[in-house]
C-alpha cells in the first residue's frame, strides 16, 4: 500500500519538528471535515473489514461510496461523521480506529498526510504545514528560527498540492522558486518594518505585470532580476516608501471589505462573534443587537487596541505575521493567478482580516487594559486566530472561492487600498 520512494526534499524546521498530539490536541482534525477516500484505499478498507460481520457492519456504517456520477479515482467515497460531527472510527479516546488496527498507510491520503502539504517543484519535493492544524500553527508562528531550511532524502508518497514538470513548464511555472525565494528575502529584511517589507512585495508584485503572467511567452528571466536588483537598492528602497503612502481615508472602505469577508465566515461563531462584538452586528439573529458601530468607530477602537498592544510587544508580534507570510508565499503557490498582483491582493487582504481577528481577541483585549506582560496569553491567543481562520478557509472550496471573488471585486487593483491592507 506503500508507494513512497526516496526523492530530494526541503521543507522548514517547524515542519520537521511536528508530531501530532492525537487525543492531546485542543481541536483535533478529525471532525467537522468531509474525508474523501481514493478508490485504492476504499479497495484496501473494504477488504480489512470484510473479516467478519461486525467488521463489515463498522466498514458500512463509517464509509458511503460517492453518487456515480460524482465518483473519481481521487474521491471514491468518504468516510461519515457521527453524532458528534466527528470521524465514525474515532474510538472512545478520540484515537483512530484503523491507524490503531492496521497502520497509517492504510489512512486515505488526506488523512495520512495531513497537515503537510507537498509540492514538486519541477526539481525536487518541498513541504509545508498548514495552519489549520493548531500544533503546526504553535510551531509556525511561535520559533524563531521556524523557517531554518531543512534538506534531505525522505520517501515521498506522490500525492501533490502543486506539480511542475520538469521538462514542460511555462515560463510562469519555471521562475516559481526563484520569485518564491526572492519574497521570502524580502520579508526577511531585518532593518525594516514588517510594513515596509509589505511595500517591497507588493513593489516586486506590480511591477512583474507587464512581463511575468500565466500567458507569458518571453523568458521574463532577466526582467525579473533587475527588478529584484532594485528593489535591493537602499536608495531606491526609500524612494518606494516615499511613494507608497496609503492615502488618509481609505480605512472606511478597508473596515467594509473586512465585514464582508467576515461576514461570508459567519457560519463559524467565532467569527460571528467578533462581527457581534466590533460592529454590533448579530449576523447570526441569535442575539440582543448591540448600537451598530460606524466603520469610522470600529477603525478607532481598533487603532488604540493595537497601539497600546504593539508598545508591548511589536517584536513578537512581527514575528507572528512575519511568519504567516513566509508560509503563505512557500505554500500557496502563485501560479493558481493570473498574475503576482492578484496573488499578492489575496495575501494583502487575508493579512489585513488575521490582523483585525487578533488585535480585536478577547485575550487580546483582556491584555490592552492590564500593564502586566504575558507572553503566553499573546501566545495562545495568536495560535487560536491562525488555526482557526485557516480551518474555516483552507478546507472550504466554495468560501475560499467566494473570498477570492469578493477580494478582487472590492480591490480591483486598487493600489491604495491594498496599501491601506498592508499597513492596517
């Protein structure tokens, strides 16, 4: 069942360092998520389980075959959730029945992999965590050195997020590591504000338009290093900043599409939650409606949270975000876009949004009004924002898709909006 083999891998540490806590977990992975099943492990499951009667009767109550016209190769069937909205082969001490009986490699693929998230690069296999899993979150967001490089043979099951061939890649897909290191370096530049190195992505972002797309058909090759050279320069770095000031005003319309995007995940309480308790807005009609704030109000409130929370502690929080970017640059490969500018639109916004749910956390809040420093509290409650966020996004095809429509509807290269987002 096996179809690993040994390829070139490079993944960061905080991924070498996971072990998932199982029954330790704080919201395990296990429920609330359709789990498809290839047709090569429903084969093997129907199998192991067709032993006896009892084993068959558990096989058929935990698995439903997809509808035929929907059933592929990848996605043969799935496995039913209980009462509880878990997984059916979760046992009494929320372990895994068939991990527990008969060994990982018989987990679908999903389940197997997860939170990893593999990628070929045309040249070798990279790997990344998602956030969605909160342990991979902690490890993330919270270590230092969290995106030390780390490279080695390991066997790799096939099973990838993104695939660029090797021999037949556009010239998109081609420079895909070299402009995924090249923002990377950028949002390491230790001298600079998070804000500033923001500005330089989104610099490298819209100046590639013109030459660096799904369609290109000249090698952009040269034209992308010199706009990395320029990017480089001190002098003109400066000249960057000076130009890119996000306009006075533009936060009201920032406050709206946060709303919105909030209101899209309103399903989850948490988010109905902050919408309930920053805007006044029982979206769920489960509540006694507060004073609806203003765009204006909230935007205030929210300065002063985040005022008073960075002077205590601006580095770690830099660090969280300084992270999440670094991930998503490394994970969420831009060639999906038509362009680096769409791609970067989406980044801009979703910073924007994890920003707003963490400075406007309970904890958070609790921790503006006392002048006690408790890195933990911040800790855990920047953990809890990202897990959670990614959790309502990354396994949700139809939100994620309906996010992306109303990012660019509202932003619609919209640069001082998208100035507005990054420096929030």
């Amino acid at each position: 069942m096996d179809n690993s083999e040994k390829s070139a891998l490079i993944t960061p540490a905080y991924l070498e360092r996971f072990h998932c806590l199982a029954d330790q977990c704080e919201d395990h992975c296990c429920h609330g998520w359709r789990i498809n099943v290839d047709k090569q492990h429903y084969q093997r499951l129907k199998y192991l389980y067709s032993a006896d009667q009892n084993a068959e009767k558990t096989f058929n109550r935990c698995v439903a075959l997809v509808e035929q016209a929907k059933r592929t190769v990848d996605c043969y069937a799935t496995f039913n959730l209980n009462a509880h909205n878990e997984c059916s082969f979760l046992d009494a001490q929320g372990l895994c029945f068939i991990q527990k009986q008969h060994g990982a490699d018989c987990l679908p693929d999903g389940c197997r992999l997860y939170p990893r998230k593999q990628f070929y690069n045309g040249g070798r296999v990279e790997m990344y965590g998602a956030l969605s899993c909160p342990e991979i979150a902690r490890l993330c967001l919270l270590a230092e050195d969290a995106f030390d490089p780390v490279e080695k043979n390991a066997a790799i099951s096939p099973q990838y997020v993104e695939y660029i061939p090797p021999n037949d890649a556009s010239y998109y897909q081609k420079y895909n590591v070299e402009v995924r290191s090249w923002m990377i370096a950028l949002l390491e530049k230790p001298t600079l504000s998070l804000s500033e190195r923001l500005i330089l992505c989104l610099y490298f972002a819209q100046g590639s338009v013109g030459f660096f797309h799904k369609t290109t058909v000249e090698d952009p090759g040269q034209s992308l290093q010199n706009l990395i050279e320029t990017l480089n320069q001190p002098d003109k770095q400066q000249d960057i900043f000076n130009q890119f000031n996000a306009p006075m005003g533009r936060h009201v319309e920032l406050m709206d599409l946060l709303l919105k995007l909030l209101s899209l995940m309103a399903a989850k309480p948490f988010a109905a939650d902050i919408i309930h308790s920053c805007f006044g807005v029982d979206i769920r009609g489960r509540r006694e409606i507060t004073t609806m704030r203003s765009p204006q109000t909230v935007y205030q409130l929210y300065q002063e949270n985040v005022k008073t929370i960075t002077s205590r502690y601006d580095k770690r929080i830099t660090l969280f975000f300084t992270h999440y970017a670094m991930n998503f640059w490394l994970s969420n490969w831009f060639c999906r876009s038509d362009n680096l500018f769409i791609h970067f639109s989406r980044f801009a916004a979703e910073m924007a949004l994890l920003k707003f749910m963490f400075f406007q956390h309970k904890d958070i809040i609790v921790l503006a009004g006392h002048n006690d420093i408790d890195e933990n509290k911040l800790d855990k409650a920047a953990v809890e924002v990202f897990y959670r966020y990614s959790r309502t996004v990354e396994h949700d095809s139809v939100l994620r898709a309906k996010m992306d429509v109303l990012i660019q509807e509202m932003l619609n290269e919209d640069l001082p909006l998208l100035l507005a987002c990054i420096q929030f």
